[in-house]
C-alpha cells in the first residue's frame, strides 16, 4: 500500500456520550457548510464557545463567526484532536475533528460519506450504486447489482477476494441477505457499522432514528445490514491489500 496520497477529511459529531462521526468533507468549509451550521443554527442564544479538550473554553462567539475562527484552529490542530463547539444557552455542542485518510478503504468511506443523504432509487442511486461508485473512483469496476458483484469477489480475479468476518477492514464490502443487498464497512462502532442506501429507515443505537437513502448504519439495525444475514466479505487487494 506504500506511495497512496494522503488526504484530509473533515468530520463532526454531536456530543451525546455516542461518537458518531459523520459525512467526511474534504474541507473545513464544507463540513460546516453541510453538517455544522445545520446543528447548531437552533442554539444561538446566548452566542458559543470553542474548546480544545483539556483546554479551557475559548470566549463568547456567534454562530456567524465561528467559522473564521474554528477552521484555522482545526486546520493547524494535529490530526484526530476534537474541538467541541457549545451554545452557551443550553449546553448543546458539536465535535469537530481533522481525520488524516491514508488507505484505499479510507478513501472508499470518504467517497460513500461524501453522498450521506442521497435518495434510494431502485436501479438508480440503490445499494449496488453506492459500492460501485466508491470503488470507481479507486479504479475498481464493479457492476450495478449486489449479486454480480460478489460473484466477482467469488470469482478470485483481478485481485477481488472473499475474505472471513476476522480479516475485514474499514472499506471492504459486506453482501447481505443471499446477495439482495451489499453496503461498505465502516468500522466496528456498535457492534460495526456500515454505510448503505437502504429505501426505509430504521432506529439506531440510543434512540436514534436514522432515515432511508444513503445513511451510516449499525449492523445490529434489524434491517438489510446486520450480521444475522451477511453472506460474505469482498475485499479489493488494490485498495486493503492481500488478506
């Protein structure tokens, strides 16, 4: 895997005791754009502070201006250090962090996270898209259909392999249900998650109602992705190496 380019992403995250990250936006200004402001713009009130956990608070800032002062902060800071945005009026806040992409399956995640929220289409913007398209843009042609696909991992060629559930990686693909659904490998965050498009929502994890289309999921959701019906792990050697 040496000589692979190193890219940023930019993440957020509510502050609720539950670490879910969400779409990665390959700048400041876009995370914010999609992902901050939307969280946040409820919470005025009293105007906000930035943090730098063990750091003390910063002073008082307004929704307006956070951005000109969070983006350098999070752009100088080292890669992974969490800066928690909190309204001052009820104690609402939102992490930020720089997260450093170094891997093929990183870049994969990346990809699927950079269309979070993209309807469900059957045939159009459906599962076997979401997959397809993340890997195109590694250089991996896979087919539009969950079935063909694992049949090319089956297959052995061109450096497509099936792996087992103890050598998966971040990035692999998960086919679920005798092929009728396929999704991406995030990591192993409750219970492992995946990022799929699935036509109906399903509660997540504390409570957490998480809609259909392309979304991060758990796989204990009872839906598609879960482990009761996963049928097999398909890794490119050309994004996570050999087995």
């Amino acid at each position: 895997m040496e000589g692979m380019e190193m890219s940023d992403a930019y993440q957020t995250a509510h502050s609720d005791g539950h670490l879910d990250w969400n779409a990665g936006a390959s700048s400041f200004e876009d995370a914010w754009t999609r992902s901050g402001y939307d969280l946040l713009r409820f919470h005025r009130g009293k105007g906000f502070t930035i943090q730098n956990p063990p750091h003390p608070r910063g002073p008082k800032r307004s929704l307006s201006d956070i951005p000109s002062f969070l983006g350098p902060q999070l752009t100088n800071a080292h890669y992974d250090d969490v800066l928690v945005v909190e309204a001052l009026s009820d104690g609402y806040s939102v992490k930020f962090r720089r997260h450093e992409v170094t891997t093929g399956g990183d870049r994969v995640i990346k990809h699927a996270l950079e269309v979070i929220g993209t309807p469900y289409v059957l045939g159009g913007t459906d599962c076997s898209w979401n997959t397809m398209r993340a890997y195109g843009m590694e250089g991996v042609t896979l087919p539009h259909n969950a079935h063909a696909q694992h049949e090319l991992f089956k297959a052995g060629n061109n450096g497509l392999r099936i792996v087992s559930k103890s050598q998966i990686k971040p990035g692999d693909l998960l086919f679920h249900h005798d092929d009728d659904h396929v999704s991406i490998y995030l990591d192993s965050l409750d219970s492992g998650r995946v990022i799929d498009e699935e036509p109906s929502g399903c509660m997540g994890p504390w409570g957490k109602y998480i809609p259909g289309g392309q979304q991060i999921r758990p796989m204990r959701s009872g839906y598609y992705c879960d482990w009761a019906g996963f049928c097999g792990i398909g890794r490119a050697e050309s994004i996570n190496g050999k087995p």
